[in-house]
C-alpha cells in the first residue's frame, strides 16, 4: 500500500509548498533560504568598452576557425562562421584555415556551382586543400 504523500506524479516537496499567491506576496517559505546578496560582476579589463572577444589573439582564432573548417559538414558551415563579423571573415579567407577545409566544406554540388564556389575552391587549392584540388580538377 503506498504513503499519501507518495502520489503518482507529485513531489513530496511540492505538497507542502505554500500556494504561489503567498509566494508572489512576498511572503517566504519556511524552507526557502534566506535571499542572496547581489554580487556586481567585475570583468577584468584596462577600462575600455571593448568586448573581451577582441582581445583574443589572431592565432588562437585562427585555429579554432581551422579546426571548424576541418570537421564542416557542408560549405555553409565555413560561410555562416565567415559572416559573424569582419574579423572572422579576414581570418577565415587565411590560408591556414582553407587548407584544413574537409572534403565537405569544399563539396558544391553542380545545380549550386556558381563563379563564387568556384573562385573558393580556387582559394582553397591555392591554399593546400587537397580536395579543393581534387574538385577542381573534377
């Protein structure tokens, strides 16, 4: 036999819980703990209003952009990172990161074939990409 307060589908926590009109009043539960002191957040920093994103070097940028190019599963993968900002899309024309593009990320299928998919697959042989090279020369 079970425990009344053991109902199917309700917390033994929630039994007890005051309604939430008392809770909306201001009145406390018994249970609750005592309300926590804000705490200002302090970003460490020279005092500039400058997002802590640009005080990230160039290279620690460029290889996570080249591992994302690495692993892409399409080429909008590597367009949609270029398009953030223009500081990825300088980073992500870098050599570095469009010789590491996957088989993927340079895959364009014929009915999409355009003069820009192909200038960027030029970019990407150029580059070092094996299978830039290996569709170009398709």
């Amino acid at each position: 036999m079970r425990s009344p307060r053991r109902r199917r589908g309700v917390h033994p926590a929630a039994a007890t819980a005051p309604p939430c009109s008392a809770m909306a009043s201001g009145a406390a539960s018994p249970r609750s703990p005592p309300a926590a002191k804000k705490r200002a957040v302090v970003v460490a920093g020279d005092g500039d209003d400058s997002d802590v994103f640009d005080r990230l070097p160039d290279d620690i940028v460029l290889v996570v952009l080249s591992r994302l190019a690495a692993n892409a599963a399409s080429p909008a993968d590597v367009a949609s990172a270029a398009l953030t900002c223009r500081r990825f899309r300088e980073l992500a024309a870098h050599p570095a990161v469009l010789s590491r593009a996957s088989a993927a990320a340079v895959a364009v299928r014929w009915g999409a074939w355009s003069e820009a998919a192909h200038r960027f697959l030029r970019r990407c042989a150029a580059a070092g990409s094996h299978h830039a090279c290996y569709f170009l020369g398709m």
